[in-house]
C-alpha cells in the first residue's frame, strides 16, 4: 500500500467521527422539528426546511472539513484542536437549525376570513398573552381558534395593534372557540359548498380520506382548508367542531 493511499484511508476514518456527529445532530434536530411542528405542519408549515438546512451543511462541511484538515502523523496536541475546532463549527450549525426550527413553529392555528393558517409566537409575545390561554379555546396541540370579525367600534384599536405587529389573531379579545356560531365551521351554506366540491373535482382528497373513514359521506363531517407556507391542507372536523384529521392538498386551495 503506497503511503499516500494509506493517508487517504487514515483521513476516511477520521471522518467517520464526524458522520456519528452528524447522525446524531439529524435525529436531535428532527425530533424537536416532528414535536414542534406536528402532524400536517410539518410540511405544510416547512418543519422539514430547518431540519433538512442543518442535515445538508452537517453532513456536507463536517466530514469534509475532518477529512482535509486530518493528518496523520501530526503532533496530539494539534490534533486536539483542530478536532475542538471542527466539533464546535458542526455543534453551532446544529445550534443555528435548533434556532431556526424554534423560532418559526407554529402556536396557534387561527381561522380568519382567508382560512386557516398558523401563527408563530412572536405576535403573542408583541401582545403580551400568554400562550396558555390559548388552551382555554381548545385542546389541540397547537390550538385551533377562531378569530371573529371585529366590531366597528373596536376597528380603530384593531388596526392599531396591527400596525404595531399584532394581527387580530394575537389579540385575545377576538378569539373564540370554533364552537362560536359564525365560525366558518358552522355555517352551512360554506360547508355544502366543500362537500360539493369533494364530491366533484375534490374527488381524490375524498377518497383518501375514506382510507381511514370508510362508509362515511362529506355531509358527516365539517371543513376547512388551511393555507400554510409550503403547502395546502383541507382540515376535518365533527359536528361537534372537533378536529378530527387532514388531508395534503396536491396544489393550491380551490376556489368555492
């Protein structure tokens, strides 16, 4: 065996210590990527983006940085640091994606008059509610609430606050079960409008859904459609406007 040949072996082995690394840092990172973007949130919402950007870089710069700075031969000491060195660029990409993923789950699902969609914690910590209440509008994790229309006395405070970041959504005074009489859950002329449509050209998102609820038909259920940042979703939902599961739209949200 030539001797650059058996440098290049030495310097494979080397970065195999960084691909244990990067192994664990993946199933660290998409733990907390599943828990806190859970169920359809994880692709709607773009859990899988952080999870994904932090398994790329780990992946790619560790052991590529382990394999050409590792010399055989050379002084421990040296070797000592440059290990500490690499260790703590691979450990601060982690650190970044953990940020990242943190930073951008979902607290609430919020139903308004463009449907409904996710909010992330900074609007709430711009109000100043805290994120416990929301658990006295529903049980889900994260809560689904409805956001009512504000009264034409309270639109100046309204557009106050929102000119201060703070969507009706983050403003407890609008937010209601989706119990509440006029939430789109409980207005019949939109629901047969969806149970039409799942009966027509939503066709396939019916059948995939009789998958695991069969001999059921759309009017034993209630609809609403979600609008996330990567992908669509059609949410369902009891007569007793409890949630009862989801199904990934192909495409954009239909127009009813």
């Amino acid at each position: 065996m030539s001797r650059w040949t058996s440098i290049l072996l030495a310097k494979v082995r080397a970065s195999r210590f960084s691909f244990v690394l990067w192994v664990f840092f993946l199933l660290v990172v998409g733990a907390v990527s599943f828990y806190d973007y859970p169920g359809f949130h994880f692709w709607a919402d773009g859990g899988w983006r952080g999870w994904l950007m932090v398994c790329a870089v780990d992946a790619v710069m560790g052991p590529l940085l382990f394999f050409v700075v590792f010399w055989p031969g050379k002084a421990r000491h040296l070797m000592i640091f440059d290990i500490t060195i690499l260790v703590t660029i691979q450990f601060s990409v982690m650190v970044w994606g953990l940020h990242s993923v943190l930073k951008e789950h979902p607290v609430a699902d919020c139903y308004t008059l463009n449907g409904f969609q996710s909010l992330t914690a900074e609007p709430y910590r711009l109000s100043g509610l805290d994120l416990k209440r929301l658990g006295q509008l529903s049980v889900e994790r994260p809560p689904i609430v409805y956001v009512r229309l504000p009264t034409r006395q309270e639109l100046p405070d309204l557009i106050a606050h929102i000119n201060r970041g703070i969507p009706a959504a983050a403003q407890w005074k609008y937010l209601e079960p989706l119990t509440a009489a006029d939430c789109i859950l409980n207005r019949e002329r939109y629901q047969k409008a969806v149970q039409g449509w799942l009966l027509g050209d939503g066709s396939d998102i019916w059948h995939q859904w009789l998958g695991h609820h069969a001999d059921t038909t759309p009017a034993q259920w209630r609809f609403g459609f979600f609008a996330g940042r990567y992908r669509s979703v059609l949410l369902i939902f009891d007569r007793s406007d409890q949630f009862a599961g989801y199904v990934m739209l192909p495409g954009d949200l239909p127009h009813l």
